[in-house]
C-alpha cells in the first residue's frame, strides 16, 4: 500500500498511542474524533476504529474507501448491521484483552457473597455490628457459560481457588483448566450442577434471553448468578421473579437490558444482588492493551497477512 492510511479513531488517545500506530505505519495519518463529528472525516477514510456498542451505520454509508473497521471492544452488538455484512469491510474486535479484569470482577462479587460482604457493608452504613452466615468457595462448583478467552481467565482462576470448573462451548476442545465440558444443548445438565453460574457469552441471535425463569429453577437454590456478558442474555423480569422467591440464592450484575439500571428497578434494593455499571473490563490499562492489538493489527493489514480476532459478520463474534 502506498497511499497514506487515513484512520478515524472514535475515542480519545494518549501520545503513547499515537506512537504505537506511527510504529506500526509511519506515514498513515490518524484522526481522533467524537461520533457525532467524524461524519466529514469518513469520505477519505480507510480505517475506524469504534466501540461495538455505538452506532455507525450513517458514517459507514459515508465512508465509500473504507476497508476494516476495528472495535475496541470484544462485543460488536452495533456493528453488524445488514449493510455491513454485505460488503467487504473487514471486521475485528479487540477480544482477549479482558481477561484480567473482568475475572477479578467475577471473583470480587463471588468472594464478596461468600463472606457475606454484600450484607457486611449495609450492616456498616447503619452501625450495626452483627454476623451473618459465611461460607468458602473452595471445593464449590462453578458454571462458565461461554469459554472463550474471558471464560478461560475466569477458568484459570477458579482452578487456582481449588473450584471444580464447569464449561460450556460450542467446540469441544481439550482445556486444561476445566473439569468437565458441555456442548450448549447441554446447559441444563451444567446448571444444575453449579454453585456459581457465571455468563460470557456473546450476544447474538441464540444467546438473546438464554437465561429465563425455566433456566434459573433448573439451578440450585443455593446458587449464585453472575453475568458479565450483555444484560440481553437474560430475561431480566424472570431474574427478578427468580431473586424475589428464592429460586437461587443471588446475582452478581455488571450488565443489563437497559443502562443505565432505572431508578424503579426492583434490583437496586435486594440484598441478595450486587450491582455494578458496566465496568467489569475497565482498567488502567485497557485502552494500552486494546491499542497495541489496534497496531499489531494495523501491521498484519498493512502487509497482507492474516489478521488477529477477525469477526464474522454473520454470527457476530
């Protein structure tokens, strides 16, 4: 390629950023914008690089040159729409750079239920000294719904805690850090057997509302429900039927239908859920991390190899 990439990136980026696109293009020229002001950077541009949550079908439609659009994200729920599907822009996703946070976010809600922290800290804001019923995680069992690179940190992990691992994926392969792995048409037999039920799966057509009353009275009523893939993977009025009648004991919630959570959910004041904004995967470090897959990337398109974390457009992971 020998003309100079033009690149829109819909986020703000630091120096360091800047620098490890120019290491990896020296002479392609980076535009930082906001969605609702990049429409007249799009006719020149080739590249842009977005959150899958945002909504980009009307830069797209103004972007005749544009060749590979990057997510910065690993969900790419906004990005694959009907036109984009038909043409032949390239699609990636910044997958595999979550694991870290988003497993620690896992285990800081299941050890926080364990010890009875979600009640502790309640107990604390009315000066009430009392103790609560506690318990341990290890030897406990968990359930990872979708065992892709997320699954797979939150897998290590449980194995390091001394919890047997239960794993469902649509391949069956051989992971080292899971016991035991089931196909998706077997997820009952795995909720049932669960102690911890933890969801990472994309969303797509045959995850939407994967989780619904029938789902949660399979579990144990002893068992906790932790999901920090999208809040359309559950049906969130049967997760409230399910908390409110002791179905299963309580939910870990980083992620909802609609967000922000409204004010006159029944969810907010439940004893038995943790809530959260949407921030499992955020750290420090995740624009350096997401960036640096950008410009590896950047390196592969540039010189014609294949390319890391390609998405079908299609399935939509």
């Amino acid at each position: 390629m020998t003309a100079t990439l033009q690149i829109v990136v819909l986020n703000q980026l630091a120096e360091r950023h800047l620098e490890m696109l120019k290491n990896a293009d020296p002479n392609c020229s980076i535009h930082i914008a906001k969605l609702e002001n990049a429409a007249p950077l799009m006719a020149e541009a080739d590249i842009l690089a977005t959150w899958g949550h945002l909504d980009i079908r009307q830069l797209c439609a103004a972007a005749p040159k544009l060749k590979w659009i990057h997510a910065l994200s690993a969900g790419v729920e906004q990005l694959t729409f009907p036109e984009l599907q038909s043409s032949s822009v390239i699609l990636t996703n910044s997958k595999g750079i979550h694991g870290i946070p988003v497993s620690e976010h896992v285990f800081s809600m299941m050890l926080a239920f364990s010890r009875g922290l979600n009640l502790f800290i309640r107990q604390q804001q009315q000066s009430i000294w009392k103790r609560v019923p506690t318990d341990e995680i290890y030897e406990k069992t968990i359930a990872i719904v979708g065992l892709g690179s997320i699954g797979r940190s939150i897998a290590k992990r449980a194995k390091g805690l001394g919890m047997t691992v239960l794993a469902s994926k649509q391949e069956q392969t051989s992971e080292i850090f899971v016991d035991r792995l089931y196909r998706p048409d077997q997820l009952h037999q795995m909720l049932a057997e669960a102690d911890f039920v933890v969801v990472a799966v994309p969303l797509t057509e045959a995850t939407k509302e994967l989780f619904t009353i029938e789902e949660f009275r399979i579990m144990k009523k002893s068992a906790y429900f932790i999901n920090i893939a999208r809040g359309s993977v559950v049906n969130e009025t049967d997760l409230v039927t399910a908390l409110e009648q002791g179905v299963i004991k309580g939910a870990g919630l980083d992620v909802f239908d609609h967000e922000p959570l409204a004010e006159t959910s029944p969810l907010w004041n439940m004893t038995n859920v943790i809530i959260t904004p949407h921030i499992a995967a955020l750290s420090p470090y995740y624009l350096d991390r997401a960036v640096k897959l950008f410009a590896d990337n950047l390196t592969h398109f540039i010189q014609g190899d294949e390319m890391t974390n390609l998405v079908d457009k299609v399935k939509g992971y």
